[in-house]
C-alpha cells in the first residue's frame, strides 16, 4: 500500500504530533506499506528565530521517505502550515497513493490536502489530534466555531475515516454532524521494548551533579505546557522536602527567559535546571533518573510524553484535560490535577516524594498499562482502517 502522512512538524522539530507521525510511518513501513511524509522544515523555534529543520529529503528505511517542504517565512507563527501551501500542492498532484492520512485539524494544509484528495478521487483519513480540550480555550471559542462549521465540517465530510486519540474527543467531534460510524479512536503510542533495559539512573545525576530526588517535566517551553505552574509549586515542595532539584527538559517556544525569570522571583533559580531539548540515550537517562514526572499542561489530546514516562515505570502527576484521564487513574498509576492548581501540585509532589513505596506501585502499575499502547498495535489498528477505507472506497465507485 502506498500510503502518504501530511503533518505540520517532524522531527528533528520537536512535536509530539512529529513524533507520532514517525513512530507510525516506520512501524507501517516495516509492515511493507511505501509511506511518504510530507510536511514543513521549519524547526521549533521562538518568534522570529530563522531555523530550518533536517534535510529538505530524507529516506529513513527502503519504505519510508520524507519530504521537508520550505516554510515561508520561517520565524513567523503557522508557516509550517500556511508557507508550504504551494509546496505542498505541486507535491500532492506529482505522488499516486492509494491513501492519503492527514495529521490535525484546522490547519490550512488539511484543508488543501483534503481538498486535493477529493478532486483526484484518492480516499483520506483525518487524525485529530487534540479535541477535548477545546473548551479550555475561550479565546478560540468565536474561530473554531466559524471553523468547524464551514472548513472543518468539509474536511470531516470528506474524510473516509476520523480517527481520535481520546473518548471524549470523540464526543465531542460528533457535534459538528460528523457520521459517528466514521470515527474511531486510536490513541498514541511509546515503544515499550525502548524502556526494558533503563540505564542507571546515577548517570543523569552524574552528568548534571545532583545530588537528591528529581521532579521532571519534559515538553516544549510554551505558556500553555503550565510549567510556570510547576515552578510557582516548587517552594512549597522544597519546605517538605528540601533534598530535589526539578528538571525542566524540552525545546525552548518563546517562553525560557520567562520561566527562568519566575525561578528566581520564587526563589527556587538553585533548584530547578533547564537541560534544553534531549533525545534517545539522553531521554532515557532523565526518565531513569527522576522520582516524579509531572506534566501542568492546560490541553492536551494524548501526550506521549505520559506514556514514556509510565514505560519508565515512573509515577505521573498530570493535569485533567485531554486524554490525560485515560491513562492516569488517579491514585492508582498518578494523580489527576486541575490545571493551575499550584497547592495541589504541590500536595501530590510531596506525597509521592515522601513515599517510596507508592512511588513504586504506581510506577509498575503505569507500566502495566502503557502494554496496550505500543507503536507495533496502534500501527496494527491503524492499517485496518486503511484497508477498510480503501476496500470501502473502491467497491462504491
């Protein structure tokens, strides 16, 4: 099968939506399906930052390629989405594939992918990758509804197949008149077998000279991830529990000098280390290393950043948005949080911090869970929908 991903972002930009795009592509090309992305090369960067992302093509197995399309221009908002627009149009018309899979919602590329698809009678798949928490963003309340019901609802019609990551997701996308039977719901996945074999957790403490338990938070540096949350929570952990330093982990989006700026405002600035961006070995050294992992996000769909951290078997203090729910049950693998909750934050740190033994159980118990998320399974559903939708779409022409 030949099978085309349309994504804003792909590594080595960092995403979690890239990410997720890459684990399935490569798991859906060692499965022998010819997978071709198509996305922008601009990298995760601040406002008017120019930085171009990997090599304009790549071929990362024999069935599996990427296309890096020139955003212009490249340090402003959505030109991963809106400069690729005529890059992307050539490329579409040039490839023949026998489906194509769009990767998120209002975005301009989905609706000129979708768009395209229709006009050359090539059937599509729409993955939405963040729904529930919609609601939590007043300020989008007057575009997304004026979105969803004149460029979103096309794409939804013209979608063989949604898939969702979450129930509620699902939920709530069937209010734009979205055929329920369309809908399925796939979440994101973690390579378990990546998290079997730990490296010892005195390397990362090694490496960075601490000496104590680690609280880790591994994400992109936005408004939105809620880590100034976690920074205001901290002097109030460090009263409890004096002996932690707590790891800021991810790419910088505008918003380190700030969070830096309120380290030091609370007092905490010789207690918390931002290690930028890491990767693999690195990644695994800091899951290792960490006694609690917290994500204070103010949306999400399905962080996969939950998922490794419970494949590490590490126990996760999130908040209640998005699929977060799912996965963390609460007092049994986490805890769940309203976001902003600072004093609460703080509570459910301290808690674990003072317990080893809870701290264990719900790390194996995160374990336990995340089974049934492995990339070889969600690529395994997710090829299903492809043959039904392209047995489907063919047997009604």
């Amino acid at each position: 099968m030949k099978i085309i991903q349309v994504c804003p972002k792909f590594p080595p930009s960092i995403s979690g939506l890239g990410n997720h795009v890459y684990n399935l592509s490569y798991e859906l090309s060692l499965r022998g399906h010819q997978v071709t992305v198509l996305t922008s090369n601009r990298n995760n960067i601040g406002l008017f930052k120019i930085s171009r992302a990997g090599k304009p093509y790549e071929k990362i197995t024999d069935n599996f390629e990427v296309y890096r399309l020139k955003a212009y221009p490249p340090g402003i908002p959505y030109a991963d989405t809106y400069g690729i627009v005529p890059s992307l149009i050539k490329k579409l018309m040039k490839l023949n594939p026998d489906i194509i899979h769009i990767q998120s919602y209002m975005r301009i590329h989905s609706d000129i992918t979708s768009i395209l698809g229709r006009m050359r009678s090539i059937p599509s798949i729409l993955t939405v990758h963040s729904f529930g928490d919609i609601p939590l963003r007043p300020h989008l309340g007057p575009l997304m509804k004026f979105y969803n019901h004149t460029l979103g609802k096309m794409d939804l019609k013209f979608a063989s197949k949604i898939i969702v990551l979450t129930s509620n997701a699902a939920e709530y996308i069937s209010q734009f008149g979205c055929d329920k039977e369309k809908i399925c719901i796939i979440p994101n996945g973690v390579n378990c077998d990546d998290f079997l074999n730990m490296p010892s957790p005195w390397i990362f403490k090694k490496d960075n000279k601490i000496d104590g338990k680690v609280v880790l938070f591994v994400g992109a540096l936005i408004s939105g991830k809620g880590v100034q949350y976690l920074i205001k929570a901290m002097p109030q952990v460090l009263q409890e529990c004096p002996n932690i330093v707590l790891i800021i982990t991810g790419g910088d989006g505008g918003f380190q000098d700030y969070l830096i700026r309120l380290s030091k405002k609370v007092g905490i600035e010789n207690k918390v280390l931002f290690t930028g961006p890491l990767y693999n070995k690195k990644l695994l050294e800091a899951y290792s290393a960490c006694d609690v992992f917290v994500l204070p996000s103010k949306r999400e769909g399905l962080p996969t950043v939950i998922l490794e951290a419970m494949a590490s078997e590490k126990p996760v203090v999130a908040t209640n948005v998005g699929g977060n729910p799912e996965v963390i049950e609460d007092g049994i693998n986490g805890f769940l949080v309203e976001y902003g909750d600072e004093m609460k934050l703080a509570e459910k740190i301290i808690y674990l911090l003072k317990h080893e033994d809870i701290r264990e159980k719900m790390g194996k118990n995160g374990r336990k869970k995340v089974k049934d998320y492995s990339w070889k399974l969600i690529a395994e559903e997710t090829e299903k929908v492809y043959n039904e939708v392209i047995n489907g779409y063919y047997d009604q022409r």
